[in-house]
C-alpha cells in the first residue's frame, strides 16, 4: 500500500512523469490500434469474431525475429510479415474460416478459440517459449534534462504503422476491391446481386486482416517483447479498442488504441508492471458493461 501511495505521490510531485508515461502508451497505443483495424475488417465485412487476433500479431513478430537471426536487417522483417502472415491468412480461411462463416456466434468463437491454441503451440514449438525481441541498435533521444527519453526505435515503429495504415485506408477508399470489401460490409446479398464474388472478398479481408497483424506484430518484437503465449492479452486489447470504438469508425479505432495504451502504461506505473495484462481484461469487463448499459437504454426507449 505504501509502495501504491508513492506511485500516485509521484505523478503529482513530478509531472514530468506523467508526459513520459503517456508518450510511451500513445507509441505502444498505435500499434495496439493497427491490429484493432485489422479485427474491425473482418468483424464488420464477415461478422466474424477472430479470437486468434492476437496469436496473428505474435506470429508476424516471429517471422520478424527469425529472420533477424539469419542476418537480414530488421526493418526488412516488416514488410516479409506482412507477406508471410497474407498467405498464412489466406490458407487459414480455406481450411477452417470459410466453413463456420455463415455458422452461428458460438461456432465461430470456438472454432478461432481452437485456432489460437493450435498456433500458440506451433510457435511454442518452433520457437520455445522464452520472450524473444530485437534490437534495431538505435540511440535513444533525452529531453527535459534526460528525464524524458524516447527510443528512436519507437519512433520509427510509429512511423511504420502510421504509413501502412494510411495505405490501407487509401487502398479500402480508391481501388476496386476497397471498394467491393464496403459494400460487402454494408450488405453482403446486394453485392452478390450486383455480381461481387463475396467468397473472394471475404478469403481477401481476413487474409488482409492476418498480413496486417503480422506487420503489428514485426514492428512490436522491434519495439516489445514476444512469447508465443502472450497472444490472448493482444486479442484482448484488439476487442477492447473495437467494442469502444464500434465498427467502421477508424477515428475512434486510433483514439482508443491511443487511450488503452497510455492507461495501460498508467496502471504499470501505479500497480507494477506486472499488472499490466491484467488491466487490459479489466477494460474489456467495463467496456462491455457499458455497451450493454447502452443497449438495455436503447431497448427501453424503443418500447
């Protein structure tokens, strides 16, 4: 308890604190919300709840890292995750996703549930089960008299995030098949009727949504750590950001990645580091305790 009261004495007595403390959330914060787009596409195109979201993140980071251990420069292990995990995508939706898509709610969770314990323990195997990261070998920036330090890392991993997601908004908003992957979503038998192949479309969005992971997940092991069982807690926090945003509002998509991000970084000052996973559960208890507040009051002025 005393320990708990100097924390929160700390952020009051220096301020300083707190501007470093939400600088270091809003940077782990956007990528947070990277994944969280990804799991909005395929929630609100095929209406599934990808369960595996964030085993989709720890595997794009282990394609990042092994490929560091081969030689090959870090920052090439982007893009090579965003490639490698597409493909895996796009295999997964023909084995199991394209089955269970027009299944019910209780189908599709246990069938992603299943899919993110079988990759969890195929990078349990490959891999071990130490946490793994990489070290691009950059300085790290001072100010404020060293009290706020910045790793260009960071930096830079921000940077890479905010250009792939600026490249798929441009791509959802100007090419052929953005603009057939909104009209799936807004109605999926007006597109069949207009002669959109929504098989297509569907095995295209989550394959996008896994190379989207994937390059979170490069940029993380860059700036982060990764261990084949932390998956859950980025699934977490992806259906955290999305069930706070809703649906197809990007803005709130980013806000929410920004702002889960810095309250996780506040619940580490003030709590530990150790509870840090645990109050990302905690924000999807009261996210969806609102949510469901909302539509009972919704409910009530319909009648």
């Amino acid at each position: 308890m005393d320990q708990f009261a100097a924390n929160i004495s700390l952020l009051f007595q220096f301020p300083v604190v707190n501007l470093k403390i939400v600088l270091d959330g809003v940077m782990i914060g956007a990528l947070f919300a990277l994944a969280a787009y990804g799991l909005a596409l395929v929630w609100g195109v095929m209406n599934v709840k990808n369960l595996a979201q964030g085993d989709f993140v720890i595997a794009g980071g282990y394609v990042c890292w092994w490929l560091s251990q081969q030689g090959i420069p870090a920052l090439l292990g982007v893009p090579a995750a965003f490639i490698v995990m597409a493909a895996i995508g796009w295999i997964i939706y023909r084995v199991i996703i394209c089955r269970v898509i027009d299944r019910d709610l209780f189908t599709t969770l246990l069938a992603t549930f299943g899919l993110a314990i079988m990759m969890a323990q195929i990078l349990n195997l490959l891999f071990g089960s130490d946490t793994q990261s990489v070290s691009l070998g950059f300085d790290t920036l001072y100010f404020m008299d060293g009290f706020i330090d910045v790793p260009i890392a960071k930096l830079i991993g921000v940077l890479m995030a905010g250009t792939l997601a600026a490249g798929v908004i441009v791509f959802m908003k100007y090419s052929r098949m953005g603009q057939a992957i909104r009209a799936t979503a807004q109605d999926a038998r007006a597109a069949r009727v207009l002669g959109i192949d929504t098989d297509k479309v569907y095995a295209f969005t989550f394959s996008l949504n896994a190379a989207i992971c994937g390059a979170a997940g490069a940029i993380i092991v860059m700036v982060w750590v990764i261990q084949p069982f932390y998956g859950i807690t980025h699934s977490i926090r992806a259906f955290v950001i999305v069930t706070a945003a809703g649906l197809g509002n990007l803005p709130g998509v980013i806000a929410a990645g920004l702002g889960i991000g810095a309250l996780e970084q506040y619940g580490a000052h003030i709590f530990g580091i150790g509870y840090q996973q645990a109050i990302a559960v905690l924000l999807l208890l009261i996210v969806l305790i609102v949510r469901l507040i909302q539509q009972r009051r919704v409910r009530q002025n319909l009648q």
